[in-house]
C-alpha cells in the first residue's frame, strides 16, 4: 500500500475548487458583486462582538433563533406555513447536501442528477459511500420529464438531486416537473437545490410552495448568493420535521458556531437591503443574455446570477484570452460553453469589452 494509505478511489484526484486568482473582474463563481450594507455590517458586528463574549461555552447545538429566522424569511419568499422544525442548516448548502446524503445514501444506496448540473454532487455521493448515476437532460438544458421519470423509476434513488436554476446551465424546474419526479422517487427524497432561488424570473415559482403536497420535498437554499454573504458560510433547507430529525442524527455536535449564528441572524435582519441589488442583477443578467445573442453566440435561459453560453471550437482559448484582459469567467458545462457571473455594470462592461476583442482576435 502506497502513503499515505487514502481511500483507493480518492487516490489522485484534485481538490475541487474553481481558480482562485487575483484580477481585476472576477465573474468566476457566482458571487453578489455588492457587498453587505453598512447597516448590515454594523449589526453583524454587534452580534459577533456579543457572541464573542459566550465563545467560552458551546454555541447553540440546535440554533433556535436562526431557525425561527429562516422559517420566517422562507415565508416571504416562496413558502407558507413554514416552521422552525421544518428548517435546518449548516455550514454552506455543501454540508447541508452532504449531511442529506450521509443521512438517507450510503452503501447499498444511489443518488442521483441529470447532466449537465452541478459538479460537486458527484463528490458529495462519493464521499457519503453512495452509487451514483446519472442522466441526461435535453439538448436546451430542460428536463425530458417521461425520461427523467423512467430511470428513477428503474434505478430506484434513495436521493434525487435537483438544481433549481440549474448550475451551470440556468434552468428552472417547472412545478409539475417536481410533483411527477417526487410521486416518481416514492419512498427516497427529492431534493430541489434553489442555491439561486431569488433570482428567478417573475412568474417562476418556488419549489417551495410544493412542501405541503409531498413529504418527500426537500429544498434547499443559501446566503452565499443573494444574500452577499459567501464568507459567512450558511446554507440551509426546508422539509417535513421528520427530515429534519433524520439529519439531526448524522450531524457533527455544534456545528454551526456561534459567530456563524450570530452572523446568518443580524443578516436575516437586514434581508430587504441585502436582497436589494437582486433586481438589478436581474435585469443585468437578461441584458448580458441580449447582448450575446446579438454577437451569434447561443446562450442558455437563465434565472440565476450567471449565464452559460458558446459554443466555441476552443473555449479554453476564449477562457484564457479574457484572463489576459483581466477578466476571470468559469470554464465548465458542456464541452464549447463557458460561464459567466452577473457582475456590476462597470464589470461587465469590462467583460464585453474583452470577449470582443478576443473573439475578434480568434476570427
């Protein structure tokens, strides 16, 4: 056995994770580009200097306050009738999707997607011992709903996963699409992962208003996105009660700390100023979606915060010669697309500036 003795198939794989690099425009990983308000900051300052006092005992194991927070917020933005039990949380939605896989995968069991979608699911089945399979989405990103039905039915999941809007590709999940897929899924869990739910389109509901009708829901959220708060590290999701409990069990003890708590609650606090630039994103990305399709590009519909579009012979090139005009975009999805984060107006100027002269450049 070579050193160090690591699971054989972990052997000689890279850490995930998208570049980090220090350029001028960075529209790689889908973060807010406007940051939290200063009345927010004051507040979220206020709160950890609190919790600062308390680090001496051992935070909240079962975060009281920021779940009455949550299901309060949840209530305005999609939900009803949500309440604390039906909420839980954790340290980004990555271990919230890996607590939900450690809890009902496992050995013996498979989760499962439709590619393209995001690629960290896989590592999450991986490293919870799960099978993993996956299918296939249409040639426009959508779902073949008879398809999709078909190969859970014949696979049997123990978890579906189901990004709405999809990562990388933008798409959302139409309503009828999760009622079928969780009568579909029958005894296993259907998770609808809504990372980028606020920035939906007017008129595209949330999953969340399907809580009431299937037990086996699950959606998931974060504050990482429109709520400007990537650093906090604070994802969350909302299911029946029972769900909640299950997940209780393979949780680690405390460990949502209490500076996190206290950061995610102040946060919660200030939710209409913090969500205040998602119009604006919104109506950016639609004009980024615009202006792409006027240079010939295709370009998928997108309710997130970022926008796929290609196709190009080499995209590694396109990638590359916009990294030298000092914007940083994401080279995943299919093979000929890249991805690119809704920035400010200035920033994506910026961008529009540099895919010009780089595919001028390549012509």
């Amino acid at each position: 056995m070579s050193f160090p003795p690591i699971r054989e198939e972990l052997r000689g794989i890279e850490p995930y994770g998208a570049p980090q690099l220090d350029v001028p425009v960075q529209l790689n990983v889908n973060e807010n580009p406007y940051g939290p308000s200063p009345e927010a900051v004051a507040d979220i300052a206020a709160a950890v200097a609190a919790a600062a006092a308390t680090l001496n005992r051992y935070p909240d194991r079962e975060f009281t306050a920021l779940r009455e927070g949550l299901a309060a917020y949840l209530n305005t933005s999609g939900g009803s009738d949500i309440t604390p039990d039906m909420v839980w949380a954790a340290n980004g939605s990555n271990e919230v999707m890996l607590q939900i896989l450690q809890a009902f995968g496992g050995p013996g069991r498979t989760a499962l997607s439709f590619a393209p979608t995001y690629s960290m699911y896989t590592e999450y089945a991986r490293n919870a011992m799960t099978d993993w399979v996956i299918g296939h989405r249409a040639e426009d990103f959508s779902l073949d709903l008879e398809a999709a039905r078909s190969l859970i039915v014949e696979r049997k999941p123990s978890v579906v996963l189901l990004p709405s809007p999809n990562n990388p590709t933008g798409t959302a999940l139409p309503p009828e699409a999760v009622s079928m897929l969780c009568e579909a899924v029958g005894d296993g869990i259907l998770v609808v992962d809504e990372a980028y739910g606020e920035f939906r389109r007017e008129g595209v509901p949330s999953a969340l208003e399907l809580l009431p009708r299937h037990r086996n829901l699950v959606v998931s959220r974060t504050m990482s996105k429109a709520f400007a708060l990537a650093g906090a590290r604070l994802g969350y999701l909302a299911a029946d009660p029972a769900i909640c409990d299950a997940i209780r069990v393979v949780r680690l003890p405390y460990h949502l700390s209490a500076v996190t708590q206290a950061t995610a609650s102040a946060a919660l606090r200030h939710a209409p100023e913090l969500l205040g630039n998602v119009a604006e994103l919104r109506a950016e990305r639609d004009r980024t979606v615009v202006w792409l399709r006027e240079q010939g590009l295709e370009v998928s519909d997108s309710d997130a915060n970022f926008v796929l579009f290609g196709r190009f012979a080499d995209r590694h090139a396109v990638w590359q010669g916009l990294l030298e005009h000092g914007v940083l975009i994401r080279e995943t999805g299919p093979d000929g697309w890249l991805r690119v984060s809704i920035g400010t107006a200035d920033e994506m100027t910026a961008f529009k500036d540099a895919l010009t002269t780089v595919m001028k450049d390549q012509t």
